[in-house]
C-alpha cells in the first residue's frame, strides 16, 4: 500500500533528478528497498513522504558517487507565464542556460537549489531531507546564486540601508 500511494511522487522526483527514465526507476527501486529494509528505523518525526524524500536524496547522491548520471532536466512543468512568444522564447533560453551552468555545481549544492527553486520547499524542508541545518542550506543556496549571478554577470541589486529599492535603483 506504502509503495503504491508514493510510487508516482517518488518516480517523478527521481525523472528530475535523474533526467534519464531508466536511472529514474533504478532510484525508486533502490529508495522503496532501502525503506523496505529501515521502516522499523521511521519514528513519526516526520511524514513518511519527507523520509521517502530523505532516502531518495541520500541515493541519489550515493548512486552519482558510484555512477555519473546525466544532468538533470528540470523543465518539465516549469513555465513562465508571459506575455507574447518572444518572451516565452527568452525565459526558455535563461532556464536552458542556468540548467547547463547547474552541471559544474556539486550533486548536492544541485540538489538543495533545485528543491528550493524548482520544488518550492522550504529550507527547513531542505536541511530535514539532507539531515543538515537549516543555516548550511541558506548558505549553499546563497553560494550557488551567488556562483550563479557571477557566471551571468548579473549584478547584486545594492539598497541603501533603511529604506526601500527605488525602481531607478534596480538595474
């Protein structure tokens, strides 16, 4: 029953991933056999998808230390919504480009941004599926925007202290 209400949620995490559908199955098989064999080890501290979530995080990086794995392609149900065809156009080059520069970054560092970017958890959601603090996950996706920005040549919007951005301001 466990298997059969999260194996969808759990394959469409590892396709993010993994990007690959054979290597996205191979993870969820791994994850459902690795809580197979831990379930005693579940205390409730959590919901059993966030410690799902938890067991798959850890293989996948398990599994990328063993094996390279392609990159990720994490565009699937990623759209923006614009005005015109021109700008949709532009948003899918900006994500096409930010996904080939997330390549060099580290498996984790990776990770941590795609959850909080692309998944929308929070960052205790983050350092509870990693097993860190919540100050480690700010300051990795602080230093992968921050890679990110400099790569871009985008930079840091500067705000005189105490008071609010004017549009003038904001390059």
């Amino acid at each position: 029953m466990l298997v059969s209400g999260h194996q969808r949620v759990m394959y469409a995490l590892a396709l993010r991933f993994c990007s690959n559908h054979h290597d996205a199955e191979d993870l969820v098989q791994e994850v459902f056999l690795s809580a197979y064999r831990a379930i005693r080890g579940f205390r409730k501290e959590s919901t059993f998808h966030t410690w799902l979530r938890r067991i798959m995080v850890n293989s996948f990086l398990s599994h990328k230390r063993r094996k390279e794995i392609p990159a990720m392609d994490v565009t699937d149900g990623v759209g923006f919504a614009a005005a015109g065809a021109e700008r949709i156009a532009f948003n899918n080059v900006v994500v096409q480009q930010i996904l080939h520069r997330l390549d060099a970054i580290p498996a984790r560092q990776r990770l941590m941004f795609i959850m909080k970017h692309q998944q929308g958890l929070t960052c205790e959601e983050i350092a509870e599926n990693f097993g860190t603090s919540v100050g480690t996950v700010k300051k990795t996706l602080f230093r992968v925007v921050d890679r990110l920005r400099k790569e871009f040549h985008t930079p840091e919007i500067r705000i005189s202290e105490g008071r609010n951005a004017r549009l003038s301001e904001i390059p």
